[in-house]
C-alpha cells in the first residue's frame, strides 16, 4: 500500500506566525492543531489555520521538502501561500 505524505504550512488567525510540519493524515494532523492535543508550539501560539500543503509518496522527500521550507524567508513562505491561495492577500490585509 502506498502512503501520501503532506508537508503543511498553518498560522495564526491573525497571519503573523507559521508553522510548518510534515504527517502521513493531514485531516487529523490539522484537527489535532485546532483541538491543542499535543503540548508544544502551535498550542502555545494558537497556530492552526491551515493555509498551504505539498503531497509527496516519499516521506524522505517530504522531510526534505519541510527543511527547505523552514529554511526559506517568510517572504517566501508567504509566495507560496499566495500561489496556493490567491484570496490569502486579502485575508493577510
């Protein structure tokens, strides 16, 4: 059986912070930001408005994927949400 791999991009209601993850669910993965279930990070700074993904059949290719994106500028990060998402500009507004 083949797995799908997501690389995730969420942020706060307010589009001031981002965080970036990679799961194999990326309905629950999200649910479980929104729901605050695991202590750490999108918990502490209400991060759970999903805003980008990328699917990948390699997991190794998607933890890539993640690092590249984490490592990228936010000015970047925000270029792909705008491809992704073009109603994200004025949401951001």
């Amino acid at each position: 059986m083949l797995r799908t791999y997501y690389v995730y991009l969420l942020t706060t209601a307010n589009h001031t912070t981002f965080y970036i993850g990679v799961t194999n669910d990326l309905a629950r993965r999200v649910a479980e930001h929104k729901a605050g279930l695991h202590q750490g990070f999108t918990k502490k700074y209400n991060v759970h408005k999903l805003v980008y993904f990328e699917t990948f059949a390699d997991v190794n290719a998607a933890i890539a994927r993640e690092k590249q994106l984490k490592a990228g500028s936010r000015a970047k990060k925000l270029g792909l949400i705008n491809t992704f998402n073009p109603a994200w500009e004025e949401l951001a507004a």
